[in-house]
C-alpha cells in the first residue's frame, strides 16, 4: 500500500511539474508575440488619403515627437472637425501649385497634404507661420530615428503641403482625429 501511495504522490509530483513547466513554455511565445506586436509595420508604404482636402478651418501647428517604434508629427486645426489629408511618397518634392522644386534631405520623401489653410484670408495674416521652400518653424528633427528634414510646401485653395524628408522608404500610417491629423513613420519594416 505504501509502494503505491509512494508511486501516485511521484506520479502527482511529476505531472505538477510537467504543468508547470508546460505553463512557463506557454508564457514564452506570448511574452515573444507581445514584444512583436509593441511595433506593428503592417502599414504599408502606399499612398493614404482620407476626407476632402480642401479645408475651411486652418492649421495653427505642426509638432513632432519620437516614440520607441515610429517618429510621429502633428497637424493641429483646433475646430476642424474630421480633417482631410493625402500622404504619400514621391520622387521629388513640389510646392503645389506653382511646381516649384523644393530640395529635401532623406533617403526618401512624404508629400503631405493637409485640409486646412495655413493663412487667415479674411483677417490677412498666417495661422502658421510657415515659408515656401524653408523648414518648419519650431520644429527640430535632429536626432529623430526616421524623420531627417521637414520643409514648408505652402498653402492653395485650403491645402497644405509640408515635404517630410525620412530616412528611407518606410511603412507610415495616418491618423484622422476631431482636431488633427498625425502621421508616423515606423523606425523600420521589421521593428
């Protein structure tokens, strides 16, 4: 009687065992897909557009911000409700709609099309206080993991347009938001 009770208490001990270990080797992949899953790439690198781009409100900021897996940067137009936009990558960055060339730094190029005007026409002064062909007021990339330059693309019939030079092709999303519109650009494909 004691021999059994001896093998079923081993028996018992080596299946709690088993469990556990079982229970460890489960948490493994899950804490693994968890870190995979803390930067998402599945973005893409295709064009995105959302809303209609021509605006009535007007863009008062753009701001940048680094994360750990994407460098983020927003378009604040306080009222603006659901603000359209167009982003994608080009070749060369062009000031709409005169066509003038705009050198930016980076392995590869977002033009950004913003829904909101960037000047006050009937009060006759900026809301933004950007300049055709210069980079952004306020705003300083140095040191950002995929962001490289940023210069101003101007405003045409309630578009905005900024050039973001980034470090190379990369996957981007675009956020719509009540009173902004964010863009970030992953720090890699596989992040």
């Amino acid at each position: 009687m004691r021999g059994i009770r001896a093998v079923g208490m081993a028996l018992a001990l080596a299946g709690a065992m088993l469990g556990t270990a079982a229970g460890t080797a489960g948490a493994a992949p899950a804490e693994s897909s968890r870190t995979a899953a803390a930067c998402p790439t599945g973005w893409g690198s295709g064009a995105k557009v959302g809303g209609a781009l021509m605006g009535g409100d007007h863009l008062v900021d753009i701001r940048t911000g680094r994360h750990e897996c994407y460098d983020r940067m927003v378009f604040d137009i306080p009222g603006g409700g659901r603000i359209g936009y167009q982003v994608q990558y080009v070749n060369r960055f062009h000031a709409d709609p005169s066509g003038q060339y705009i050198p930016v730094a980076g392995g590869a190029i977002l033009n950004i099309g913003i829904g909101a005007w960037s000047y006050d026409l009937e009060a006759g002064v900026p809301t933004y206080p950007g300049v055709v062909g210069e980079h952004l007021p306020s705003v300083n990339v140095s040191g950002y993991t995929t962001f490289r330059d940023t210069r101003f693309g101007g405003t045409y019939e309630g578009e905005t347009q900024v050039g973001l030079g980034v470090r190379a092709r990369l996957p981007f999303r675009v956020t719509q938001l009540d009173d902004r519109v964010v863009v970030d650009v992953a720090h890699s494909w596989t992040s």
